[in-house]
C-alpha cells in the first residue's frame, strides 16, 4: 500500500436511487420559502401527554397530520401534470423517510402515509411508530425493496426507460407509488440548533422540518422565550401560482402553531 494513499475500504455504492431522484428532480420548478413557526403551544401538550403516559408523540406524525388539511384545503398545490390536462386528488398521501435500527445500524426506509387527510394524529403516529419498530428491511409503498434491488441491477438506460419514464409522465403510478407530498425531518439530527433544510425530491410538495429552538419574543406583552421550529416549504410554481401557495403555508402554519390534531392528547 502507497504511504501517500493510506489504508482504506471498499464498499459497495448503494446510493443509485437518489442519484435517480435527484435527476428527476430536474423536471420540478420549486417555489421555496422558509418559514419559522411558533412551535410553543404543540410542544407543550406533547411534552405534558409524555409526563402523564410516558408516551411520545410524534412530531413528524403531528406535522404531517397539518400538511393533510392545509393541502386537503388548497388541493391544487399538490396538483400534477397528464399530458394537457392536470389531475387533482382528494387524497393527501404523504411519503415520509423514516430511520429505524436493525442489527444495533441506522437502516433508512420509507413510509407513505395514506389519506392523511382523513386519518387522526394517533392513526398517523401509529403507522410511523409501527414501521419504525419493524426489523425486516422493506420500504412501506407500493414498490417493494426487493423489486428496487432488481430494478437498480439494471443499466441506468434501461431503468429510465421502464420506470423512471413512467413515473415522470404517469400522475397515477406517481401517486401510487410514492404520493404527492414528500416530508422530510433533519432537525432530530440536530437538536436545539436553528437552520433550514433544503431537499431535492420529485414530487409537487416538499416539506423539510428542520431545526427547533428557543428564542425571546413578546407573547402577552412580555418578553419570554418561545420554542420556534424552522420549516423549509417547496412547491411547484409549474403547477400552482405564488398567490394560491402562499394561502397554502399560511393554512399551514396556522394549523402548526394552533396544535391542530392534538386535541385528543
């Protein structure tokens, strides 16, 4: 081994996916804007239901329980493209990556969370708890991890080809396989520091949750500290105009700051 190389390992590459996504990505024309919410009021019952049951919420359940209404309440934001015409479903299906531990390792997987929309909080909570306690190694859509692993086995041409293409043109399989809200949380990965988060993704309506911290403010007239969660919010000014997104984060942050579903905590 060359002194000027060193020791090193060899590991396989198993990050063709989201080379894949972030390709595809090039076909969304994001509006972004970063917001930052008073997070004081959602924390405070979450943090008593703990004290009383020993239970956790989960936040990411809470946060896509709002993103449910809001988009359910503005539907066009979440809107795609078929050819000269545009589908816009009732249902919210949101895709939400989720990181479990299987053999003592992080092992990232993902959830789509079905009709959120109609679900309460705990029926979401459930279902992200429930995934996050699984060991076997899956992703919880309609593409199955055996079926990727087949399909990233394949040269790239042909991947494009038969599924890429498909799910770039198709709102349906779209839709079926991944929804039309993507939730994505880093602030667990960064606790008590502040900072946006910027993803890349494919679909209409791209949700980052990033950091949470105190920070005074007046509230009431005095000046106290209150917990604020920074929140990166994208969506597709190919399909929606800055008027309608803009009511679509207002519902949005509204719900957030008011605890929307978790008045049965």
């Amino acid at each position: 081994m060359s002194k000027l190389i060193g020791n090193y390992e060899e590991q396989p590459f198993k990050r063709s996916l989201v080379k894949d996504v972030v390709k595809l990505s090039r076909h969304r024309f994001f509006m972004e804007g970063y917001a930052e919410i008073d997070i004081t009021k959602p924390r405070e019952i979450i943090q008593s239901h703990k004290e009383k049951t020993g239970e956790t919420i989960s936040f990411t359940a809470f946060i896509a329980k709002c993103i449910g209404q809001a988009v359910s309440d503005h539907k066009e934001v979440h809107a795609l493209r078929k050819g000269r015409k545009v589908v816009i479903f009732d249902d919210v299906d949101i895709m939400v990556p989720v990181e479990k531990t299987i053999d003592g390792k992080p092992f990232p997987t993902v959830l789509t969370v079905r009709k959120t929309n109609e679900k309460n909080l705990r029926e979401i909570h459930n279902e992200i708890r429930g995934i996050q306690k699984e060991e076997e190694e899956k992703y919880s859509t309609q593409v199955s991890r055996k079926k990727l692993d087949t399909l990233y086995k394949l040269p790239s041409p042909i991947r494009n080809l038969i599924f890429w293409r498909r799910v770039r043109k198709n709102p349906f399989y779209l839709k079926k396989i991944s929804g039309t809200v993507n939730l994505v949380s880093i602030g667990m990965f960064g606790k008590g520091n502040s900072g946006w988060g910027v993803n890349l993704g494919f679909l209409p309506v791209i949700i980052v949750i990033g950091g949470i911290s105190k920070k005074p403010r007046i509230f009431d007239d005095k000046l106290v500290n209150r917990d604020f969660l920074n929140l990166t919010i994208k969506v597709d000014h190919e399909m929606v105009d800055g008027a309608p997104a803009t009511r679509f984060v207002v519902k949005l942050i509204n719900l957030i700051e008011n605890a929307f579903g978790l008045e049965e905590f």
